[in-house]
C-alpha cells in the first residue's frame, strides 16, 4: 500500500528568548491509508509540533513532510488551507468550535468554505456521533464530551484520509474519554480514514495498528 | 490603587491600538460639541473685540429704533444733558465697498469696508486730537485706515448712497487701524449722513461717564431720560452688547449644529460602550479569577471606570483640535454673514472653556457609557467563567423584531407630533416648541428602527438568498449573531447617508420654489452695482445717475423697486421690513388671504414667527418701530417667509415711504417694453457702460444666484455630513478591528479547518459590504420619511414651506460614497484577519 504521510528527517527548533529549544530532531515516519497510529510522549516531547506540521499549520526547518508525495512545506498558505479543507480532518484538545455558529454550521464548515451546497452529510453525522439533538445549539450550550463528538463530526465531513488528533480526550472525564476513543475509531474504520492520535491512554496504544513514542524530539 | 494601575492601567499600555482607537471615537464624538463652543466663543469674542476697538473707554452705547438714523439729534443733546455723562459721542456707523481702482494692490475685487461718521467729539473716545469743529464741519474729505490705505490705488472710490466718491484726497489715519483689521472709511459726520441718507439722525451714541459716575446708575438715568424726552424706542445697551441682528446670525447656526452634535455625540457614546463592552468580555476569564482569589467587583467597576476617564480624556484632548477644524469651515460661513451685515471678521478662538468642555464631554460620556458593561461584568458566574464555558447574550430573535416594531411605531408617533406641530399654520407657541422636539424624537426613533431593522433584513436576506461563498455565509452568521454590533455600524453609516440625502433635496425643494414663484413673477432683468446676498445693510447702493440713465435706455419700459430693511432694536423685536413698487403678492399663506387692495391701503403681511412670538392674526393690529415712533398697522395676512427668522413684514411702497423715508435702492428690476427680449435689455443695459460695477441678471440668472446663496446656507450641512462619514469610518473601523481582537481565536480555528488567508480577509469585508449595503438601503427608506418629517416642521421653525421633492441621484451618489467608506474601513482589519498566526491564535491563554 502507498504511503499516504510520510515525514523524512523532519526538524523543528524554536528559539524561546535566547534559549532554543528542538522539538522534532530528525523525525522520520510513514504512515499508510487507512491506517490508525498512536503517539505517545512526555509533555513537551515534540507530539503537537509533529501534528502540525503534518497538517501544514507551521513547516519544517529541515527535512521534508509528504502527503501523497506533495511536499505539504513547500506549499503556499492557500493551499495548505485547501488541504486541510479536503484531505485533512483536525481534533484537538479544546474542542476549537466557532462560537457563533450551531453545532451543524460548525460540522459543516470545512463543506462551506468549498463552496458546497447543503446536503445531508452534517446531519448524518451528527447523528452518527450521537449528539443529533444538538445539532442546532450554540457550542456554549454542550458538555465536553458533546463537543468533542461535534469537533470529530466537523473532522471527517469532508471525506479526508487524514485525520490527526491531538489529545482528544486530555479535557474529558474517563468514561467520556472512552465513549469518544471508540467513536473516534469506529468512525475512522467506517470511513477508511488513516488516523494520527496523540494520546495519553495506554489502552488507546493497544488498540491502535502501531504506536510511536516521542522523547526529547527524537521518535522510536 | 496599585490594583486598579495593575489590573486596569496596565491594559492601555498593553492594548496601545485599542487605546487609541476609543480615544478617537470619543475624540470624534467630542468634536461637535467643542466646535460648537467654539463657535460660539469665537462669534462673541470676535464681536466684542470689534465693539471695544471702536467704543474705547465708553461702556454704554445708545442705539435708535432703526439702524440707520435711528438716533436723533434731540436725543443726541439729551445723552449729553444727563447728569453723569462726561461726553456723548455719536456716531454713523455702516458697511459698504471699496473700489481699489486701477494702481491698487490685490485683484482688483471690490473691498468690504466699514464707513463712519463722526466729528469732533470723537476726541470723547480717542482723545484730544486737537480737533476744530469749525474747521471740521466745513471737512468733507476721507480718511482711511492703513489697512485700507495699502491697498487702494489713487482713483481708489468708496461706495455711498449718492454714488461713488474718490478717496484720492483721502487722509491716512493710524487710530483707525483697530478697526475692522483697518478696512475703514470715516467722514465728517455731517458729509457721512449726507452720502448715506441719515438726515440729521444717527445710528448710534457711546456714553463716557464723569469719573465716579457708576455706569449701571448711568445707564438707568439715561433710559428714564430718554423716556420723557420723547417716546422713540431708544435703547441703552452695554458699549460691548452685540448688534442686534447678531442674533439673527447666531438663530441661523446654533440649533442644528446643537441637534447634529448631540447625535454625533450618542453615536460616540455607543462606540465606546460597545468597546467597553468588548475589552469586558476579553477580560472575562481575568475578572474570573480575580473574582475566585476573592477581589471585590468594586475594584473591577472602579478599574474599569479609571481606564475609561483616561481614554476620554484623551478623546477630550483630540476633540478639541477635532473641533477647530470643524469650527474653521463653519466660521467662515457665518463670518460671510457678520461682515456684510456688520463689518465683523472673526477670528475661531479656542478659549479654555473650549478644553474644559472638551474634557468634561470625553470624560462624561465615556464613563456613563461605561458603567452599564462594567456592572454587568461584575455579575458573570465565576465557576462558569473558569471552566471556559462562558455564554454570549443572544438577542431572541422574536425580541429583536418586537424591539424593531416599536421603534416603527415611534417613528410615526414622531411623524403625528411633527403633523400636529404645523396644523392651522403653526402659528402658536406651543407648536414652536413642539416642532423640534418632534422632529429629534422622529429622528432618534427612526435611528433606533435603523439599529434594529438591519440585523432583521440580513437574516432575511441570508435566508432568501442561496449563498455559494463560504466566507459570505460565515459574514452572515457574523452579523446577525452580533446584532448590536452590526445596528452601531449600520446606524453610523446610515446617518451620513441620510444627512447628504435630505441636505440635497432640501436643496432641490428651494430651487424648486424659487424657480417656479420667479419665473411666474418675475419680468425684466435685475440690476445691482453689489452682490445682493446679505448686502441688506450694505451701503453700496445703485448711484442716482446711473438709475436715471437706466430708465432713459432704449426697449426699458419702467423700473421696480424694492427697499428693506430691519427695525427695532433688541434682539428679540427685530423685524425686517421689506416694499415693492411691484408687489407679487405670491407667497404661501399661513393665515388670511392676500387682497392687493386692502394691501395697497397700509394693510401689511407678516411673516410667522412674528405672527407666532407677537400672538397676531389677520385683523389684530401690529405695533411697527419707525423713526416717528411707534405705528400700529392691521394684520392682513401671515406668510410663509422665514426671512429673518420669520420676523418680517411686508408693507405697501407708499407705507414704506411714510414711515421709513427714501433710500437708495440696492437692486432694481428693470423691465424691457413689448417685444424687447430679457436677453437684449440685459445687453443693452451693460453696453451703455453705466457704471463699472453693474450686475445684470436675467429672470435664469437670478434663480442661479438664489440657488446659489441656498447652496452657500447649506454648505454646513455638507460639511457636517462630511463629518459624519468620517465618524462612520471611524465606527466601521474600530467595531470591525476590536471584534476582529475578540474574535482571533476564531480566525486561528477558521484557519485550522482550512480557511485560506483571502478568504478570511473576504469575510472581514464582506461583512462591512452587507451591513453598509443594507444600512443605506434601510437609511434610504428612513430619510424619505425624515425628509417629510423636516419638511412638515419646516414651516413652523424656519418660517418656509416646501414642496417634497427629492434628489434622488444624490441619494445613490451619497449611498455609495457611504458603503465605499465601510469597505474602505474594513481593509485593515480585513488584512489583519488574514495574517492571523494559526497556532498562536489557538494557543490557549
Ligand atoms: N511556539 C513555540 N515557541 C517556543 N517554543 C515552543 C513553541 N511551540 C512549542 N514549543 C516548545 O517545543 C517543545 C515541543 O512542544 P509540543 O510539540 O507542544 O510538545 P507536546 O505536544 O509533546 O507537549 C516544547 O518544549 C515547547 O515548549
Ligand atoms: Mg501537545
């Protein structure tokens, strides 16, 4: 099977005042379609900043980072957006939905900026995360647990093939942790996404095809 | 304290952009109000600087009841005879050109120049001069001020009612040059009331008291005096009391400014609420905690309170030179009236009264619209603050459109009001006063429809319409879920849209009139030697020769003439009194009905204000001052004429001559004999080379010179909607850049689920397009039904009725300019937005 993410030697410093700090130092990676990888590390070990730059929200210092053989770094900021809008799904830790739009106009969102007429997607999967009641509230009006199952909902509205998820369950209680974990997954295996999951949950790190451990920059 | 500088202080320095954009929002609230105190201090210093460069040491100044030549000689004597008066000094005191001649410096232009009269007892004022009133009584020769002297040539002529007379022989003399910047011409009293057709009056006497004499003791003994000596309405002012028809000057700008400023001023008021509001909000999380580590709320209203009054008192500061700049246009406006009536230049003074209330405004405004959002900031749920779930009010959508209906219903309250202020003619009291108020509650209810009715229609347009762009829909979503916020912007916009519309029709109306009552009434051509707006008072009338020649021209059939000119002599009883040779008898009738007979027979027609402050009706009796005294005179009919505020009266040409004498006419009207063209006796008349000066003017010409002087009226209108649209850039600008600060986390996740930069930029614009499309959309919907409200009140506060015909090209032209601004306003945070870092922006804290 082809890959579809491959990092190769990829490295990222940040210089914090005088002192520079190297969150990735030669991270090489490769992940296949429909694939679902874990990611563990202490914090601060580089996990995020490996999510980011593979969803094209910052670029690498050195070393290159593929999705489907386009170097995501050498495109423009239009079309790592585009990218993110068609083949990349975003979870991340504090839910990030639009205040002022519903539930369905935030699932809908990434069809929206395609210009997409409105269809049913939205709903269907609202109801598939099992938040179809809401579907017309205000995020200021659900649980943790209902906002993270909107934020996966708005992930995969677009089809993507990859869905990179950073500590989706690092703000809920245990047992909305579960539920969302399977969903995530569930869903994943449903849609024939291939999934990067930053996660504490050493359960999640059974259950995935492969798992990686990050320390100090350096991935094994 | 140092909580307050820690918690609160500290945000101006960390937030210099936020700073600086509610201190120029006040700042640009703040202006109005300051040009009006500018304004205001500028006109009375201006005109008491004039009045104490030509009164000198006398306090007290005796004035007539006409301007010209309402002091007589007996009253003169009688100043003079009272007990306490060390010398009574009388003068002749008028306007009028100066010709430069061919070797004057400049451009040739006629100069504007006061022209005096006095003798030897001016020494009263100025000095010993060693002044011979022998010697001087023989005098008929000029003398002129240096600032007149330096620009006049050799066959330099002044401007009288007997025509012109040389200053070449004119004497130099440097006690002139105080007044009027030196632009003065004084002659021998004697020679002054000859060439200007006093007769042995004149128009004004300054009092010096004996030393020790107390002058408000004086100023009652003369009154008492003057009294008994004969029953002419004299009057004894304070030497600096302005001249009457000042007033006038001031009726003309004042109010509107006042009304447009308060506005303006609520207008600032909401911005900076909305700001306060949004910097509150930002805060949350910040007063959450201080709120759990047990801080009071009242160090939170009074921090919040603190950093407002700094931020107005720096918009204060900026009002203030905000406000000379709008005082500069206007003054030069209203200096156009006070020289041609009064010889006044004026200087725009910005005193220290101008910088208190500048102050006091930004600092007031600023906090009352602050306490509102910081007591409510007071009251958010700390535990729901700090598990980061706070909730945004939300305006319920049934609310919204219930709020919208009854400012709807508000607005035709205003409208019956403004109705019922103007029905029988508007002529009591009561419907003075109500008319304004009627008109402002119109106003400020339909500015509240405008708030209101905005974020309804985008709904209904979001809904109505299949929109394709992404960034378009998330616009909506915007605006309807921030209503106030869009009503602030829709409200700033709309306004200027509204004011450059109505100012233009209004326009259109007067033009209107004009050309329909001249071309139906008027015949002939008009012939003046001075421009004849405001040149009422002026003495530069049609010279005796060239007026006989006129009539002795080839296809001239025979001559109309008209004369006005003001009587009484306090602010409130001044009356402009106007007769024709030809009367039109056309006007709008408020009241009676126009029957030349009667009319011809002494009965006269007055205008409403006059009607309305004096109680009269078609039959009563007016009491008229003249040189005579008093006459009473019956009430034929009331007009709608605002010619002096609507203080005036038109009498019979016989009447006018009877009571008032004759004076030189300003402009004649010059009508050609059977099948002689308008145009051919325009060019015969200028062809016969009577006079240097002579301007003729066709029955078109004069339309465009009126329309003209209308246009020059309105011109503060256009300058104040000018400001307007800088208020809305300024409103467009800060709400979009200060949701565009609360809302960065948003663009950060817009931009995380794919959002490109363009597109995010798109959005930001795309929202100030929608609201400025659908603001002046609604504006121009709500101006048509504010211009009828202005023109129902019209009558009853100006005095003039107009027909409702609009500019409807102008309403497109100032609609555009206004979404223009908007978008224009929206660049820079639409630039902003796109450059939003992503992972900074979602970063959390
Ligand atoms: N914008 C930044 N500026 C400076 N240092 C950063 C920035 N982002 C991340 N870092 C540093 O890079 C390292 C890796 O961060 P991150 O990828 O967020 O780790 P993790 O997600 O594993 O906790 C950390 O030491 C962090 O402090
Ligand atoms: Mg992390």
């Amino acid at each position: 099977m082809a890959a579809l993410l491959r990092f190769e030697g990829v490295s990222k410093r940040y210089s914090a005042g005088a002192r520079e700090v190297v969150a990735l130092d030669g991270v090489d990676l490769t992940i296949d379609a429909g694939e679902l990888v874990a990611l563990v590390g202490r914090s601060g070990s580089g996990k995020s900043t490996l999510l980011h730059l593979a969803g094209g929200l910052d670029t690498a210092d050195s070393g290159r980072v593929l999705l489907d053989k386009r170097d995501v770094g050498s495109l423009s900021i239009a079309e790592r957006s585009k990218l993110r809008r068609r083949e990349i799904g975003f979870v991340f830790q504090f839910f990030h939905l639009i205040p002022t739009l519903t539930v369905v106009e935030n699932v809908e969102l990434p069809l929206l900026l395609d210009g997409a007429k409105r269809g049913d997607r939205g709903r269907e999967l609202i109801e598939r995360v099992g938040i179809g009641p809401r579907a017309d509230h205000l995020p200021g009006e659900l649980s943790g647990g209902e906002l993270q199952r909107a934020a996966i909902a708005r992930a995969l509205v677009a089809r993507p093939r990859l869905l990179l998820a950073d500590e989706p369950t690092g703000n809920l209680d245990s047992a909305n942790g579960e539920e969302v974990l399977q969903l995530l997954r569930d869903e994943v295996r449903t849609e024939g996404t291939a999934l990067l999951m930053v996660t504490h949950d050493a359960d999640a790190t059974v259950r995935a095809d492969r798992s990686h451990t990050l320390t100090d920059g350096h991935i094994s | 304290m140092r909580v307050i500088r820690l918690l609160s202080l500290r945000r101006l320095r960390l937030q210099p952009l936020r700073a600086v954009l509610a201190a120029v929002v006040v700042g640009a609230g703040a202006s109005l109000v300051v040009s009006l105190v500018v304004l205001t201090t500028s006109l009375s210093q201006s005109v008491e600087e004039a009045g104490r460069s030509l009164a000198g040491p006398a306090p007290l100044r005796v004035i007539g009841p006409v301007p010209r030549g309402g002091v007589t000689p007996e009253a003169v004597s009688a100043i003079a005879d009272t007990e306490g008066v060390e010398s009574a000094v009388p003068l002749v005191q008028s306007i009028t050109l100066v010709d430069p001649g061919e070797r004057g410096t400049g451009d040739g232009e006629e100069i504007s120049v006061m022209i005096l009269g006095a003798d030897c007892r001016i020494e009263g004022l100025v000095g010993e001069i060693g002044c011979d009133q022998e010697a001087a009584a023989a005098l008929t020769v000029a003398a002129v001020g240096r600032g007149l002297a330096d620009r006049i040539g050799p066959d330099a002529e002044v401007r009288t009612n007997l025509g012109r007379v040389p200053l070449a022989d004119a004497v130099r003399v440097d006690d002139l040059n105080a007044l009027n910047d030196g632009a003065v011409v004084a002659f021998p009293l004697a020679e002054a009331q000859r060439l200007l057709g006093r007769g042995d009056g004149v128009d004004l006497v300054y009092v010096v008291p004996e030393d020790g004499v107390a002058v408000a003791e004086l100023q009652q003994r003369l009154e008492r005096r003057l009294e008994v000596e004969d029953d002419l309405d004299q009057r004894v002012l304070d030497a600096l009391d302005p001249p009457p028809l000042i007033g006038v000057v001031l009726a003309n700008f004042l109010p509107l400014l006042s009304i447009i400023s308060l506005l303006a001023l609520g207008v600032g008021a909401v911005l900076v609420r909305n700001s306060i509001t949004l910097s509150l909000e930002e805060r949350r999380r910040q007063t959450a905690i201080v709120g759990a580590l047990g801080g009071s709320s009242r160090l939170l209203v009074v921090g919040t309170i603190a950093e407002v009054a700094v931020l107005g008192a720096v918009g204060g500061l900026l009002g203030v030179l905000g406000g000379i700049a709008v005082a500069e246009p206007v003054s030069a406006s209203m200096e156009d009236f006070t020289q041609k009536l009064a010889g006044i230049p004026i200087d725009v003074h910005a005193g220290p009264t101008a910088f208190v209330v500048a102050l006091v405004v930004g600092i007031g405004v600023s906090v009352l619209a602050a306490v509102g959002p910081a007591r409510r900031a007071v009251r958010i749920d700390v535990a729901a603050e700090l598990a980061s779930r706070g909730r945004r009010d939300e305006i319920a959508q049934g609310t919204s459109l219930r709020r919208l209906l009854l400012a709807v219903v508000l607005v035709f309250a205003g409208l019956g009001l403004c109705y019922v202020a103007q029905t029988d003619g508007g002529l009591e009291p009561w419907q003075a006063t109500l008319a304004p108020g009627a008109f402002l509650s119109t106003t400020i209810a339909m500015v509240y429809v405008l708030a209101t009715a905005v974020p309804i229609l985008l709904r209904l347009v979001e809904r109505r319409f299949r929109w394709r762009r992404g960034s378009t829909r998330l616009a909506f979503a915007n605006l309807g879920r921030e209503p106030r916020r869009t009503g602030v912007m829709a409200v700033a916009l709309g306004f200027a849209t509204a004011v450059g519309f109505i100012t233009a029709s209004f326009n259109a109306s007067v033009t209107e009139v004009v050309t329909e009552q001249l071309s139906r009434n008027m015949t002939g051509v008009e012939v003046s030697s001075i421009e004849p707006d405001f040149s009422l008072n002026s003495e530069a009338r049609l010279d005796p020769d060239v007026l006989r020649e006129l009539g002795e021209l080839p296809g001239v059939d025979r001559m109309e003439r008209g004369a006005y000119l003001v009587a009484g002599n306090r602010p409130g009883n001044l009356v402009g009194v106007s007769a024709y040779t030809d009367p039109w008898l056309a006007g709008d009738i408020a009241a009676g009905r126009h029957d030349r007979a009667r009319f011809e027979a002494g009965e006269v027609i007055i205008g409403p204000g006059l009607a309305r402050s004096e109680g009269l009706r078609p039959g009563d009796l007016l009491t008229l001052d003249t040189p005579q005294g008093p006459v009473e005179l019956p009430v034929l009919a009331v007009d709608y004429n605002g010619d002096f505020g609507g203080r005036n009266i038109q009498i019979s040409w016989e009447l006018m001559g009877e009571l008032f004498g004759r004076s030189a006419p300003l402009t004649v009207i010059v009508e050609p004999e059977r099948g002689t063209d308008d145009e051919v006796l325009a060019r015969t008349v200028l062809d016969a080379d009577l006079d240097p000066a002579l301007q003729v003017r066709t029955v078109d010409e004069v339309i465009d010179r009126i329309s003209g002087e209308v246009a020059e009226q309105l011109a503060s209108f256009e300058a104040i909607q000018r400001g307007l649209l800088i208020m809305s850039f300024v409103a467009v600008l800060s709400t979009l850049l200060l949701v565009g600060i609360q809302r960065r986390r948003e663009f950060g996740m817009l931009a995380a689920v794919g959002m490109t930069p363009n597109e995010l930029r798109r959005m930001v614009i795309t929202e100030a397009a929608l609201v400025a499309v659908v603001g002046t959309a609604v504006a121009a919907l709500g101006s048509l039904v504010q211009y009828g409200a202005l023109l129902l009140i019209t009558p009853v506060v100006i005095g003039y009725r107009n027909p409702f015909i609009i500019d409807p090209l102008a309403l497109v032209q100032y609609a555009v300019v206004a979404i223009g601004v908007a978008l224009l306003a929206a660049l820079y945070p639409g630039h902003r937005a796109a450059r939003v870092e992503v992972l900074d922006a979602l970063r959390y804290e």
